[in-house]
C-alpha cells in the first residue's frame, strides 16, 4: 500500500522502516528534513511539507500522523483537515488523550475524513520489528488499513478495538498497567538491595524472566539494564512521567473506580522528583511539637 | 497516694510533676541520679537505685515504670519482680508492644504482682498539665490506682480499656491514627505550597484550628511551628518514626485488615529517609530501555 | 449590616440564624418560601425571589449566596450579574470549585461587582454557633464584610486568604484532610473491632477526645456517633463523597503532588460503593489460572 | 540421578514427571499412598513412608522435600534429620519462610547434612514442564545438584541465589512482585469495565500479550482466563492470598523500605475478604454527624 508518514522521531521512523520491510510505498515527512533524507537512501519517497506530502499520495489518501501530543498533532491534523478530501483517512498514532481522538473524529466526520486513533506499544524496537497496535474508529474502513496493522504488528499484536478514542483508551489504560508493573518490579529490587543478601541483580532478572510468573518483557528489559550497569550506579531514582499515567488516574476519578496500586505508581514518580518535602517538614515538625523529637535541620 | 516512679525522662519526669502537684507522695529513680534531685526540690524523694526505691515504699507498694520500651523496660520489670510481693502493683506507661505486656502480665502473675499496662498520650506538656491513659489489667484491683488516674489526667482522660494489653493495643492504634491524621494534614499543606497562591500557613493553621471539622490539637501544633518557621526552612523533610506505627500495620497484617492510609503514613515516612532509592533507579532504568527516555544521572 | 442570604437549606438557614442572633437584618430568598417564612419568625425578611430580594437592599448592596455548587450556583450568580451595580458585593459560601470561583471573579470585575468566595467549614451546626471561613477577594473590601466573619465565626475562625479563589482552594483542601483523617480513625476502630480485645468504642472515643494527642472535633463525633450505636450496626459502610475530596487528589494530580494518604481515603470510598469488584475477579482468575487456586463462585 | 520426593501435591507430582522425563530414578512418598502408586506407572519408585523411601536411596542421599510450609514441612524435615546421615542432601522446594530456611540450615550443619532452600516459580505447569528455581546453600555442594535443576528448569530458568535463606527469600520477593503485577492488571481491567466503551477482554488481552510492553505470563493467563468467562461473571472479586505477600510487606516494614504498590495489593487483598468495612461504617457515620448526609442503612 502507498501512505504517508509524517513524523519521523524514534516511533515513526522505525515504523517507517518496517513498513518499508513489507514491501509499502511511504511518503514522509519531517520538519527535520535529514529524517526524510535518511529514509529516503532506505526507499522511502520524502516530502518537503505536508502539502507536499498529501500531493504525493493518490486517493483515497492515507495518513499516518505520529507526532507528539497536544499542539503538535492538533496542528497536524488541522493543516491536513484543509488538504484532505472525502474518503481520505487518517490514522493518529500519538500518545493523544482519548477524548481529544474522540473530538478529532467528530471534527473529521462532517469532510468525510475517516479518522483512527492507533495506541503503539512496543518501544522503539517494537516499532521496527513488530509493535502492538489498538485501533479505535469505523469497523468497516478498518479493514482498508487492516493490512498496514498485520505488517508492522507482531503475531495478533493489533486489535480493532471499537468507535473512535477507543484505540487510544485502551492504550491510556495499557500505560496504567505498565506504571503499575514497573513499581511492583522496582519495589522487589528495591527489598532485595536492602536486604543482607548479596544479589546479582542480572542474574536474578534472568531466572526471573526464564519461566516464573512474572516473567515477561518487563523482567527481560530489567536483565539488559542490569547487564549494563549492575547496580544502575550511574542512574538517579528520577522517575518522570509522560502524561498517560496521570490521565488514567484521572480517568479512575471520573469513573470512581478504585486503582490504588496504580495511582500510587503515579505518586511515587512524582515524590521521585523531590529530595526534600514539605510535607515532610511538616510531619518532622508536628513531632518535634508533641514530643520534643529531634528534628534533622535543613541547611 | 505515695508510689515510686522509676524513669525520670521528658515523660516521667513531667508525670511526677503533676502528681506532686495533687499532694501525692512519690519516690523517684533514674540512672541520672541528678534527675531526682530536681525533683527533689519540688517534694519528691529521691532513691538511689530501683532496690532502695522499693524500700521506701510501703506495701502493697504501687510502683510506675516510664523508662524506654524494649531491653530497658524488659531489665527493670525482671529487677522489680525479685524485689515486690504478693499483692504490689506494676504500672508499666511506656510504648511497649502489646503482646509484650501481656507476657508480663503472665509472668508477673504466679508472684502475685498486679500488672497494668498503660498506654499514655498527650506529649510531655500533657504529662504535666493532664495527659490521656489507656490502661490494661485486672479490673477490681484498677480501682486501687484509679485516683492517679483520675488526677493526672484531663477530664475524662483515662479509661479501663480491658485485659492485659489492651492499654498498650489501644496506645498502639492510637499512634496509627496519628501517623495517618498527621500525613494528612502534612499533605494539605503541601498541597498550598504547591500552589499558585501565597498562604500564610501560621494563618491558615489557625483558622482551621477554629471552628473547622479538622480542629484539634495536631492543627494547633501546626499553629506553632508554622509561628515559629513560617516555611519550616530550617526543618529537613526527614520523618523519623519510633515504633508504634510500624507495629499498628504489623497488626493489621496479622488481622488482615485492609489499612491502607495508616500503611502508606508509615512507608512515605520510610521513603523520607532516602534521597535517591533504589526503586527510582529500577524504574528509571527501564523507561530508557523501553523508550529511549533520558535517566537523570547519578553522580 | 444589611445583607441578603440566597439558599435557605441546611448551612443556608443556620447561618441565617446566626446573623440575626448577633443583630443584623437579612433579606432571604429560597426556592422553597417556607424556609423564608419559617425564618420571617425569627425577624429574618422574607423575599420572594432573587429580583425582590435584591430590591429589598440598599446599595452598596451585599448577598451571600448558598446554593448547590455547579449549575445551581451558576444561575443565581448569573440573574445577580444582571440585578447588582457596581460596588455591590456577592459572597459565595458554598462548595465551589476554585477555578470556578477564580472565573466568576474575572467575569463579574468588569461590571465592578465584587465576588468573593467564601469556604465554609464547621458544619451545620457551626453554620448557627460558629464556624470556620476562608475567604478570597480584594483585600480592601474585605474590610467592609469582615464584620460579619467576625460575628459568624468563632474566635479567629474566619481568614483573608488572598486573591479570589484562595477561601475555595483552602476549604478544598480542607476537606482533603478531612477525608484523610476520617479514614485514618476509622481504620484505627477497624483494628479495634477485629481485634481480640472487647472495647467499648464510645469509652476509647472518649477517652482519646480528652487529652490525647489525636483529640479533636471527629473524634469528638466519633464518640457522639458510637453512643448512638456502640457497633454501628445500623449503619452499612458505604463511603458517599461529595466532590472536594476528588478535587483535591485532581490538583495534586496537576500540581505533581505526592498524596497517597488523601488518594487512598478517596479511592476506599469508590471502593466501597461495590460489593464485587472486577479487578477482584480478575486477581482470583489469575490466582486460578497459574496455581490452580479455587475461586469463590459468583451466583 | 537417584532421588526422593517427598510431597506429591500438584506442585511435587508434576515435578516427578519431570523428574522422570529427563531420565533421573525417582523414589516418591506421599500420606496419600495413591499418589505414589500412580506415579509409579509413570516409572517412579513408590515408598510406604519417609523411612523407607531414605532406606531405598544411596548415599549421599538425595532428598526433595514438597510439602505445605510450616508445621509440615517442620516436621518432615525433623523427620529426616533423624534418618539422613553426614553428606546427604535436603532440597527444601516449598513456600517456607526464608527465616526459617536460614533456621533449618543451621540445625542440620552439625550433623553434617545439607540443606537447600529452593523457591519455585512457574505454576503447576511449570512443575511438569519447566519452571523457575531460585536455590539458596553451600555454592559447592550446589553443583552436585545442579544437573536436577538444568533439566527441571526452562534455559537459564535456574538460579544460585547464594547463601541459605536466599532462594526462599527470592521466592518471596517474587511473590511480591507478582501481587503488585496482579493488581495492576487487574485494575487496568476494571477502567475497561466502568467505561462507556465495549471491550472484548480476551481480545485485549490477547493484543497486550503480542508485542506490547506490559506483554507476559500473566497477561497471556488472562487472555486465557477472559477466553473462559468473557465477563468473569462466575468469579466473585475475592481474592485469597497465601502468605508470601504478607511476608513480603512484613519484611519491607522490617527494612524499612517503602514498597506501596505490594503493600497496597496485599492490603486490597484483605479488603476483598468483606463486604461491608468497619472502617467504612466509621466514615458514614462521621459525615451523618458533622453534615447530616445520609447513611445507607445495615440491614
């Protein structure tokens, strides 16, 4: 199939490279043009602009959007709104909030621009040799770009996954899970480096990830990083956050469902960012009230 | 009434204060013989040892044990028990666990000696002005020392809790719920720090202290140390913990109760201690293996 | 002073009565006119909608508003915008969102009508005897409605809190507190009831009220509660909430706030609102699946 | 190689079959001499007793011990103290507690037997056809038996853990991990369930196990468990544990290191075991006292 692609970071580049791997015809763009240049020595067709891009590509026209969230793609879209025609499609595959690809859908649907909101997971690698795809949008043009899905995704690694927002909900509660998991794998480590054993941390991801319950990429990803630096020496317990795992907890808000462990996942990240506390100074000193505890002084 | 008072720290120093000022008669001890001289000077009688305390009481000899939980609390109740008879009686008023305090009791019983456990809140201001008892023990002889009770606490601060143990069990939840109440108004404030307004916390400590459904002693502290360090500058965030949180969610464990506020009041005191964790690391590690995501270096 | 109270329910009618009980003259208005009449009684004037009731004043005119946060409050402030002058003063007292108060302000400056939001705490029945505000607006013209916090409020109950939005932030995280020291105490009865002990509750709630360190006004409605009912049988533990608590852990999320303790006393509530959980299923599905665990049967 | 295998539950039958696909003479015991009988069909050798299964072995014996932790496997192991000699071996494969794997150790020294505390990971599948083992002992006795662990395991699902105590420690770290890893699954499914869209879960399920990050064993049992009983309507939300979490959180405490997310997962464990909450009870009753909300009755 012929598409364009128009956002050539890490994600789209890679997705780019394995679509080119199957055989498609990919018109790209960046606003860094050397992104498109490189593709380009590998087949790819570069575009100088969007405009550029959609002139490239005979209808019904599709369009991969892979752009960060919030403004960007919202631009993105915006701009391909005025060069799009009726039953042109265009495939959103950010990290959007659900509601703004619900909102981007009902915009599209008055031009006949059929719009699908496309979680990735996968990382960067999974974007080149196979990711995990959930699409939300109109059940029958899906099976249009079907055949895109069963290229770039690994075995019954993509799923139409029911109206518009869909595809990014289920990716949004995906990121949930995974804030929760990686807590859960750090606190184990965390217990075994305080603990009076002696550890090989490697090791123990490597036996962990070879036929225990709790096996799966995550553990593989944990043997890497501990292969590289065996007591991640080099690395401060910094852990930033990128906007899904806050909106999910605000999602359970709405939704009043209960989620402690992944909210809790979310509000260590953010403590991460802290070394010293208010709310600390206030318990430190609520105790030196009642009790006369020494309090640490803070210089 | 006359006992001794073995233990002449913040709390039990304040206590004998207290008594003395309700016309009792109290011998006093601690390792620190100039502790008792002090207090010699407002009436008591000082000893020079727990063996010469006992003598100067008469029997049945009524003695109060406020000295550190654990190997300390645990030497002088063995020294006591080769010193009293049938029939005298133990208060011991530090933060000893439970189940330690209904061993004692156990022990102490085949000589005949009355063990109470009581639990005692209120600071050291409270030990001397009216603090709060919780007391566990045999019921008929608790109406011998009833009148300590009655006068060293604030109106209807004491209490018959029940059995051995239940005077330290209900301390202990008591510090559970402390632990809790102070995070959560810790997290308050932290909120307003973090917040676009300009707060003056001494203000606000005050006007909730007045009138509001969160009024109480805890917000009055708060009043007082926001008075003293409007941003608690020179307090690091650092919230040390001496025990009886700890074995309130211990408990819950045991009785498989779902605690979760006064659990997490008792780990985010834990994570206050460390800087960097080893769980940042872990979590920050995998993010850079999945997605690329920068670590924040760890020098 | 003069003023007229719009919203006549339970917080309405007993701050009513309180202003009347300290000689000022109120004008009232209600959807319900009973409520008015009821208050005509007691020398409050009744009006019989919010035109009469702005009628009934003079300029500068001055009405508090306590209706229902959200659409309800919304309208009043709207028909007010249309019926005040400039130099008139609206004072909200109900639970609004801050951001929504922050708004009215900005909306209502231009007519020269000052709007100031007032949180309110203590109750309905602090509402009559005294209670607790927060409030936020121009400073200079709090000068002119202090006197009225000073007579509703007990002593120093009442804050300037800074520009608008300020009282409604403050109350928010009041109520944030609130939520976190309610769960922090009714875990600690928890530990209580699954204990072994035989405690009287309303003797522990007694006693903690009166010199502990944990004393305060719930605890004083702990006690009020369980004499009422020693077990709460009565009463099935569905936790309701009303918004700020939800609030409050939705600015912590976009203030990157670590909250655990006001998060999980939000999130038990939701999960007390079901019997059966899904992720309860799923967890005993799981358990099924790898270890050939039973599960309980859902009939 | 020749061994016993003491315990033929699903976890040691499973192993036995193993065992005895790799060519290894397998001597069995169980109090349920059917079990014995059955495998010996599949070629292992059936004893009467713990006796006679020692007196059918070689020295050095070899002996795997896979029964119920605590007062049974205490009292096997007592058992075979009495009957193995200088040189022998124990392999200890259940869910002890590592402290008393350390306790167990160093009883047997003296007498010159030595002991192995081997975790195992995998479910009753695993058992049959290839787990996960963590072993804690002498590092050179250890590679007497590792050719039984090399075949037992998955490729490089077999770890050295290091000193006594440390593969049953592994083992509940694990456990650990693997509850917060549930629960976060879990609850990710739950916002699915409350929200407006229409998932099919097994098609989820299906999707996150195929290239997704949070892709792995227990993701691909969910698929499984959703392929089942797509809603899980025949499973009540109960969720049993069995006591390595709970060792686990206690271990945290002990290290004071702050694990939220397993402690959290534990304790919504507990909280599953009711329907209606004390503490619940508690909070409705607070918020009927100080704001007159309604309660919904206990009947």
């Amino acid at each position: 199939m012929k598409l364009g692609m128009i956002g050539l970071g890490k994600m789209g580049f890679n997705l780019v490279l394995n679509l080119l791997s199957h055989g498609h015809q990919i018109v790209v763009s960046d606003l860094n043009l050397e992104r498109g240049e490189q593709l380009a020595q590998q087949g790819a067709f570069p575009a100088s602009s969007v405009e550029d891009l959609v002139a490239k590509l005979e209808r019904p026209r599709m369009v991969w959007v892979m752009v960060p969230a919030g403004p960007v793609v919202e631009g993105v879209i915006d701009t391909l709104a005025g060069l799009l025609d009726e039953g042109d499609i265009i495939i959103e595959g950010g990290n959007s909030h659900y509601k703004e690809s619900i909102a981007r859908a009902e915009r599209l649907e008055p031009l006949g621009i059929h719009f699908f909101d496309a979680g990735t997971s996968g990382g960067t690698e999974g974007a080149e040799f196979g990711a995990c795809f959930m699409i939300g949008g109109n059940r029958e043009i899906f099976t249009t770009i079907e055949p895109l899905f069963r290229d770039l995704a690994v075995d019954q690694g993509y799923l139409y996954a029911g109206t518009n927002g869909s595809g990014h909900f289920l990716k949004m509660i995906h990121n949930g899970i995974e804030y929760g998991m990686m807590q859960s794998i750090a606190e184990g480590f965390e217990l075994l480096e305080k603990s009076s054993f002696d550890f090989n941390y490697e090791d123990v991801a490597r036996v962990w990830s070879n036929g225990s319950v709790i096996r799966g990429w995550l553990m593989e990803l944990a043997q890497s990083a501990f292969s590289k630096d065996p007591k991640l020496s080099g690395i401060k317990g910094v852990m930033q956050s990128s906007g899904e795992g806050k909106w999910t907890v605000q999602t359970a808000l709405d939704l009043e469902a209960s989620t402690p462990v992944i909210a809790l996942s979310l509000l260590m990240r953010y403590r991460s960012l802290e070394e010293n506390t208010f709310h600390g100074k206030v318990v430190a000193a609520l105790r030196n009230e009642f009790g006369g505890h020494a309090v640490v002084p803070d210089n």
